[in-house]
C-alpha cells in the first residue's frame, strides 16, 4: 500500500540531520536503521550502512534509487542454495575432481 501523496514522502529527520551540510566524501558511511525511510533527491552520492537485523549492508545511492526505500537494497533473508540428489551428485564430482588434481600436482612435484 502506497503513503498518501496529501502526506507526503516518509524521509528520517534523523537522518537528514545527519547528512546535513556534509559533503559525501567526508563523512564517509552512515549508518541507519532507518529501512522505511524513502530515499530523496539529497541523500544521491552517499553510502548509507542499511542495518538488515545482524548488520550493515553498504548501499551507495544513485539517481535511480531516488522514491524508493532504504530498505529495498539491504536484504534481510540469506539465500544458501538449493538442495537435492542433483547437487549432491554435482558437488561430489567437483570434490573428486579437487582431490585428483591435488594428487597429480604432488606428483608432479
């Protein structure tokens, strides 16, 4: 559900106050735990260290970012792979191949 345009964008004070009369170089990453805040025209050149829960996801922000939310770009899920007999299988050859390929350069030296 989008924010009413009679309110107006969501944007932390706090955040603004921090990047206020800053220059991006200088001040390096700065960190939020601000997610829902929408990213506006003030914040483009800035790194802002996003926290996702565990810790802080670098994003630097550019034009095309502008409108949407910090939390958009720092993921909270960590994906691990999927699984199965065809990825097992995959990665016991790919092991074989690291232990055959040990064994011929130890005996080639």
């Amino acid at each position: 559900m989008t924010r009413s345009l009679k309110k107006g964008p969501y944007v932390d004070e706090k955040l603004l106050k921090k990047i206020e009369g800053k220059k991006p170089k200088d001040a390096g990453v700065v960190k939020t735990w601000a997610r829902a805040s929408q990213i506006s025209p003030e914040m483009v050149g800035w790194t802002f260290g996003v926290h996702n829960g565990k810790n802080f996801i670098d994003v630097f922000v550019t034009e095309d970012m502008v409108g949407h939310r910090l939390g958009e770009f720092s993921s909270t899920k960590k994906f691990i792979k999927h699984g199965g007999r065809m990825q097992k299988e995959l990665d016991q050859k790919k092991k074989e191949a690291e232990i055959t390929a040990a064994k011929a350069a130890k005996a080639a030296a």
